[in-house]
C-alpha cells in the first residue's frame, strides 16, 4: 500500500500540475487574444497617425508656396512704394521751385508797382520762364 499511495500522490500532483498548466495557458490565451486585438487596433492607429503626416506635409508645402508668392507681391508693392516716393520728392522739388519764381515773381510785381516803366519785361520772362517750367513739368509727370 505504500507503493500504490506513493504513486497516487505522484499522479494526483502531476493532475494539480497538469491543472494549474490548462488554467495558465487558458489566461495567456486571453491575453494573446487582447494583444492581437491591441495590434490591430494599433495598425489602425499608425494608418491613421501616417495619412495625418501626408496631409500636415501636404499643408506645410501648400503654406511654403503661399508665403513665397505672398513675399513676391509684397517686394514688387514695395519697389512700387520706392517709385511713387522718388517721384513724389521730385514733384516736391519741382513745387518748391514753382513757389520760389511765384514769390519772385511776386516781389517782381511788387517793385513794379514803385518802378512802373522798368520792370514789365521782367515780369514777362518771369511769366514765360514759369510756363516753361510747367511744360515741362507736364512732360515728367
């Protein structure tokens, strides 16, 4: 009886072993379920971190052209912006010497009101000299 309690004890050890291993392998089966749920779920979620990388690198290209064309216009506006000021200091230039024969030619007028016979021809080159200066004002313009 020794033998046979012995033997049994092995096979009832081995059956508690054997036991304990369906029941692990039953957990680890679960587990390897959710991973390869997780893995799939993760495959979707690389596809979907992917296509958002195509479209930012699709949007960062679009927004590199628009600013490229966008400093284009805005150098030429500028270089017109240069332009137009050049020209409206030389239209300056030429007003202030517009008003200098006009204030000459005032101070003209005014001693010709004191010397009468003397001064109407000067006064008339004035005159002439100012309307040459407006023709050819209205040639640079």
């Amino acid at each position: 009886m020794g033998e046979f309690s012995f033997g049994l004890t092995i096979e009832i050890i081995v059956a508690i072993l054997l036991a304990l291993t369906i029941g692990y392998c039953y957990i680890l089966n679960k587990r390897l379920k959710r991973l390869h749920a997780d893995k799939d779920t993760m495959r979707q979620m690389i596809a979907d971190l992917i296509e958002a990388t195509n479209l930012a690198n699709n949007a960062i290209a679009q927004l590199k052209e628009v600013a490229g064309e966008a400093d284009s216009v805005l150098n030429s506006r500028l270089e017109e912006a240069e332009k137009f000021g050049l020209e409206l200091a030389n239209h300056v230039v030429a007003g202030q010497s517009v008003v200098e024969k006009i204030s000459q030619i005032t101070s003209a007028a005014r001693q010709s009101q004191t010397i009468a016979r003397v001064e109407p021809k000067r006064a008339e080159m004035a005159l002439e000299q100012l309307n040459i200066h407006e023709k050819r004002k209205g040639r640079v313009a």
